[in-house]
C-alpha cells in the first residue's frame, strides 16, 4: 500500500507541472476547503420562508455555468439529496442535488443560460407543512447521486449528518412516519399517508412510496412476485376520477422488451400441486437455528430455492439457454437461480449464484441481502445478469395458478402459488387438512417436452414434500 | 494491509461511437462500481482505396458535447452530404469527428459508498479529475518512450519546438461522488475529414487560431501500436486500480436498467 501511495503522489506531482502552463481562469474563486459542496451554507431563515440555493463552488476557479436541465419546477416538493438541475463548466457535466426537504419555489435561471457562481438557483421553502424541527441540515451535504429510473427519485436517501427528522403524522389510530416533504406531496393529492405501504427506515413512508401510489404501481413486497405484469394496486380514491396516459418507461419499458420477446417463444405450460406440510416443518425447525446465526428471517424461499437446484441437476438440460442459431443447446454448469422481486422500480429477477454448491444457510444470505438491495434500490448489475432458471413467486400476493413468461434467455420458469390450508384426502382415504401450495411451470417447447417438465416437476416436488431427502445429496 | 481498489477493464472493439457512448451513459448512471473502458478499431488499410474509405465509414461519427450546436461546431451542409452520424453525448466539452482511427478511453469512478473501487486521492471536481488522468496519460505515454506529454486548456497535447500539438480531447460527467472522464484520442487522421469541423468561437490560448489540421497530431507519429499504447495506459490506470477484465455482457445489463438516457444520435432536420 505504501509503495502504491507512493507511485500515485509521484504522478501527480509530474502532472502539476504539466499543467503548469494552464492559463488562468479569469476569475478566481477565493481558496475554499477541499470539503467543499455544491451549495453555500444558506443563511438560517425563518422555517416558513423560502431562501435561496445558492451555485457556489462546482470546482476551483470555476466561476460560471451554464444551465443545461431542471429536474423540478416551482411547486415540486423535494427530499434531501433529490436531483435539482445539471449543469456544465468547461468539460464537465454535473449533478446538482438538494441539500433541502422542501417546495421549490422559484428558478432563477432558464435552461440554456450562464449562472454565475455565489447566486441563486433557485428558491426554496425549506419547511413544509406541520412545521417539524430539523427541516434543515445542519451542514450542506455534498450531491448525491440519483440511482437508476429516471424520472422519478429512487431510493430513501441515506441519512447524512443532521438529516430531516421524519415526524410522525397521525393516520386514524396509527402514527405514520414521513418527512415534512413527502406529507405535504400526499396532502395535496389528498391521500392517506396510512394507507401508503412504507418502504422507509425505521417504517417510514418515503417520497417514493407517495408516489408509486399515486401512478398506481405496487409497492414493495417481501418476496417475489409474478413473472407476469405486476397488477397495480388500486389508486388512492380521489374526488374525480380522470383518464390519464402513464408513459412507459425505466423497468416497465424493459419489461415491455423483454416480454415482446418471449412472446415468440412458444411456451408449454404445465401444473401440479405440492404438499407443503413437511417442508413447512422442517422451516419452523431451522427458523430459529437461522436466527441464532444471524440470518434477519428464514422463509420457505432458500428450502424451494435449493430443491430446485437439486432438481436440475438430475435434469440440467432445463438449466440451459439456446445459441443464437437455434443450434445448440447450451448447457449451463452453475444453476443461478433468479427470484423475481416486486420492487419500488418495477419487477426484477436478481438471481443467487451457483445454489448447487451453497449450503442452505448460504442461499439464505444470499436471498435476504437480495432481498434488501431490490427494497433500496441497490441491485447491481452482476446481481441481475447471468441467471439460468427463475422462480416466481406470485403467492406471496396471492393466487394459485399462473402462466410464468420465460425469462428469457432461459428456458424455464415457475411460478408458485399462495400456500393455503385445503381439505384433501390422505393415502388412507380420510379427510385431512393440508397446506398446498400450486406450481405453474412454463418451458421452451422448442426444446423441452411434456414429459421431462413433468418429470422434472415430480422430482422437484420430491424434495419439497419429502425435504429428508434433500439430506441425501450432502 | 488494506484490500486494492477495484475496477472491471472492458475493452471494446469495433463498437459503433453511438453504442459506446449509450453504454457509458448507462454504466455511469446505474452501475455503482468502477471502470476502465476502451473501444478501438481495427486499424484500416493504409493505402487509399475503396476498402479504407469503407472502414472509416463505418466508424465515422460526429460527436457534439451536450450543450454543442451543430451550427456553430460543423460545416453541416457537408455533414449532411457525407451521410456522417451526428450525436449528441451527455457529457459537456467540444465536438470531435472520430473515425476508425480513434481510439476511446473512459475512466467511471466509484462513489465513497463503494470504499473497494472509490479513489479517494481523486475528489468528484473537474480539475483533480484532470490531475489524475493527466498522470495516468503522462505515464501511459511514458510507458511507450513518449516524453512530451502535456495539458493544454483541458486538452492532451504533445509539446514540441513547433507548438503544442492536440492528441486527444477530453470530456466529464460528475454526479454526486461519482465521476466520470473519457477521452478521445487520435491515433491518425485525415485532414479531409477534419473539414467537416468549423473553427469553435472560443478557443483556448495555445491554438493560436490555428486550423484542427495545423493543431492537432495523430499519436502514431510518436508511438508503435496502438495495441501497446491501450496495454500501457491499462498499466498506468492499474497504479491505481486492480483491473478485471469484463466481458460486454456484463456491462449491456445496464442498458436495461431505468437511467436518464442523454446521448442520441440527432435527426438530419436537427443538424442543419
């Protein structure tokens, strides 16, 4: 490491006096600390009035940009870290981000034209309705940057020093927690902050959770959801009720692809039943030994999840993909198992890598700290590529039956239904109560057949009513 | 001892400037790690004839930086009627004409909240992003016996008696913590080609109005290959980052991830 630093300072250094010849920049900023950030410290106002975001210090000697792109407009309400505008300087393009819970009030300037550095960009109310303490951060945060799906903001910020303090509003009988901002967005589209599923830290109603309601997307569930369009959740109730175009865009716009896609293909459905008592079992007996090691919760998930894999390496010519010429069957080594998650940007499959030579306990981790990205917004791009089969897990919002759409380019998918307690009768011929859960499979009937997805499906429901025999394959 | 800071190495070959630029774009907005990219072309005969002028066909492209307007940077009339792409890019800076003979290289830093791939030496403002590919050049060239590397108004020049010649052109993207810096980089040109560029309003001191002919010099007057001028600034960027090789598919994930797409290929009824 101390080589390392060496060899980088030295560089450096030569890199100085290459640019020493660099002329001047004709104003010159006064000398500001490297912490610097992208806005003034803002003078303390009163919380009601709005006060000015200042441009100041996007890079030494920069001494004006030109306004490319607003992300807002006056009446916008606005989280800490929300992007604000992008601007340019020379080269560079930069994201301007609000340091602010608040309404924007003004903008000062017109895209297109020269902000100078040291003025406002724009005016904000920093405080919104219910006038909660710690509106303002106590220190200017530096930007953050947005991630993924645009147009709308993603992900509950990461609290900085001195974040909003979300305040509790009361909802009926329960108490909702949410910033000053996010009340206010849900005030005046009249909507019940109670009845919004909270995404947020420490069960807060986020901005976004707002605001997937009222565009009539699902908010987050635990696990999975149908490969199949996700089904909205109804609207919050408002005084008329309008037509209204929502534009396709972020996930569903891939959704839309990906779908069109498999459309060619042609799919061979298949279902079955499966007894879920035993497994059932065997989770409540391992819920609490996963506990002990850390692991948050234990869901039948990681068990089904494994079976599969045991399944498909009796039958790994269901684990594969098809070469671009419709030659050849490629036969895939590592079963990685994508769980399609229902998430506050739209359906995504992350898969887990190589279940075939996880323990149970590592499946598990894997799934839960899945789980916990696609709630936050943070799943990565290994995460979501180089899957192999997919489970769906549609139950976890209901059902029984489904038609999974293959997730191409796969070649299979499942899709589970809600486990529920049904009358059934048992090999005896009484009558007897039994948890069943229903599988739906899909396949590339170009390439595999009702008997080996039926084979297939009994070998995987195998290990599921009988997981003792997944101890076999230790 | 503390772990080296991470970055995927994707090297691109014969990717079409409007592709490279999307995939930037996207790994820029939705990808959190960082990376080193390069997207060479085959090198085209280097005689005249039909088959040098249909390999730099298919790699030409003009490139206008965010704020450009075709008006001002390009002779458009001649654009138009050399059927050249027009793109639009989402970082800022000028305008290049690129054609087989340029090289691309980008540089896509990690956030703090990444502490295996962020360079904290390197702080998310223009210039210490200048100072560090400046060094990362400085000692790519090094590495290939060239040492007259120079920065020039944001520009990558070689020093000479006769002036300072321009090899490469550089532009940034910064959001929030996380920053990006790719340059265009020429490793020939054709001066005919260069025609299609009017000469910008503003223009830095050193170009003494000098036409994009008479300021500019292809990097392969100074140096062997272009191959080994790629694996030299991999090892320059390698003083900083442990590099992993990736492969396309890793990176085209993020194409599919919902992101602000900026970079497009303007319509001709935009360009005139």
């Amino acid at each position: 490491m101390l080589r390392r630093l060496a060899a980088r300072s030295a560089p450096l250094a030569r890199a100085s006096a290459v640019r020493a010849a660099r002329p001047p920049h004709a104003l010159r900023l006064a000398a500001a600390p490297l912490s610097r950030s992208f806005v003034s410290t803002a003078a303390a106002a009163a919380p009601s009035s709005a006060q000015p975001f200042m441009l100041a210090d996007i890079g030494e000697g920069i001494a004006e940009v030109e306004v490319l792109q607003w992300f807002v407009k006056p009446g916008d309400t606005v989280d800490q870290f929300d992007r604000i505008c992008e601007v340019q300087s020379d080269k560079a393009t930069v994201e301007i981000s609000s340091p602010y819970v608040g309404t924007i009030e003004s903008l000062e300037y017109e895209v297109g034209s020269i902000a100078k550095v040291g003025t406002p960009l724009l005016h904000i109310s920093v405080d919104g309705a219910g006038g909660d303490a710690g509106a303002e951060p106590e220190q200017p945060a530096p930007p953050v940057a947005a991630a993924a799906a645009a147009p709308l903001p993603v992900s509950e910020p990461a609290p900085a020093a001195g974040a909003t303090a979300a305040a509790a509003s009361p909802a009926g009988d329960r108490k909702v927690l949410s910033t000053p901002a996010t009340r206010a967005l849900a005030k005046r589209h009249k909507l019940d902050l109670g009845t919004v599923t909270p995404t947020g830290r420490g069960g807060r109603v986020t901005k976004q959770d707002v605001l997937l309601v009222l565009n009539g997307s699902a908010p987050v569930q635990p696990a999975g959801a149908a490969a199949a369009a996700p089904q909205p959740q109804p609207a919050a109730p408002s005084a008329a009720a309008e037509d209204r175009a929502v534009p396709i865009r972020g996930i569903r716009k891939a959704m839309f692809a990906q779908m069109t896609a498999a459309n060619a293909v042609p799919h061979f459905n298949f279902c079955d039943e499966v007894r879920m008592d035993a497994l059932m079992e065997v989770r409540q007996q391992l819920k609490q030994v996963a506990l002990d090691k850390g692991l948050g919760k234990f869901t039948l998930m990681p068990l089904i999840v494994k079976a599969t894999s045991l399944a498909l390496a009796e039958f790994p010519e269901l684990n594969a993909s098809i070469s671009e010429a419709g030659s050849e069957l490629l036969v895939k080594g590592s079963h990685n198992i994508g769980v399609a998650m229902d998430t506050p940007h739209g359906l995504l499959v992350p898969n887990i890598k190589d279940v075939g030579s996880l323990t149970l306990l590592q499946v598990a981790q894997e799934l839960s700290r899945l789980q916990a990205d696609a709630a936050a917004g943070k799943l990565s791009i290994p995460d979501l590529k180089g899957g192999t089969f997919t489970l769906s897990n549609i139950g976890n919002l209901g059902g029984t039956y489904t038609g999974p759409v293959i997730n191409l380019p796969e070649i299979a998918i499942a899709g589970l239904g809600k486990t529920r307690p049904v009358p059934r009768y048992d090999e005896a011929g009484a009558l007897v109560r039994q948890s069943i859960m229903q599988v739906s499979w899909s396949a590339d009937h170009r390439v595999v057949d009702g008997a080996m997805m039926a084979r297939f499906s009994n070998a995987w429901i195998g290990y599921l009513e009988k997981p003792a025999t997944m101890l076999l394959t230790l | 001892m503390a772990s080296p800071t991470r970055a995927l190495w994707l090297r691109l070959r014969n990717m079409p400037v409007l592709r490279m630029l999307q995939l930037e774009e996207a790994i820029f907005r939705t990808d959190t790690r960082s990376w080193f990219i390069t997207n060479t072309w085959d090198a085209p005969p280097t005689s005249a004839g039909p088959e040098r002028d249909a390999a730099h066909a298919a790699a030409q492209s003009v490139v206008l930086g965010i704020s450009g307007k075709p008006a001002e940077m390009l002779n458009t009339e001649e654009v138009l009627k050399a059927g050249v792409p027009v793109i639009k890019r989402f970082s800022g800076g000028g305008t290049i004409i690129s054609d087989a003979d340029t090289l691309f290289a980008t540089f896509i830093c990690a956030a703090d909240d990444e502490p295996q791939a962020h360079v904290p030496q390197v702080p998310p403002y223009p210039d210490p992003i200048l100072d560090w590919t400046s060094s990362v050049y400085d000692a790519a060239l090094r590495g290939c016996g060239a040492t007259n590397f120079a920065v020039r108004a944001n520009d990558y020049c070689f020093a000479t008696e006769e002036g300072d010649f321009k090899f490469g052109g550089n532009a940034q993207s910064i959001s929030g913590k996380r920053w990006l810096h790719h340059t265009s980089l020429l490793w020939d040109y054709e001066p005919a080609r260069m025609g299609l560029l009017r000469m910008p309003k503003r223009q830095p001191a050193y170009r003494a109005q000098r036409s994009h002919g008479s300021f500019v010099r292809g990097l392969s007057q100074t140096l062997p290959s272009r191959d080994a001028f790629c694996a030299s600034l991999a090892a320059a960027a390698g003083a900083t980052w442990e590099l992993t090789p990736v492969e396309l598919e890793e990176a085209q994930a993020a194409l599919s991830l919902p992101h602000r797409q900026v970079t497009r290929l303007l319509r001709p009824e935009e360009v005139c």
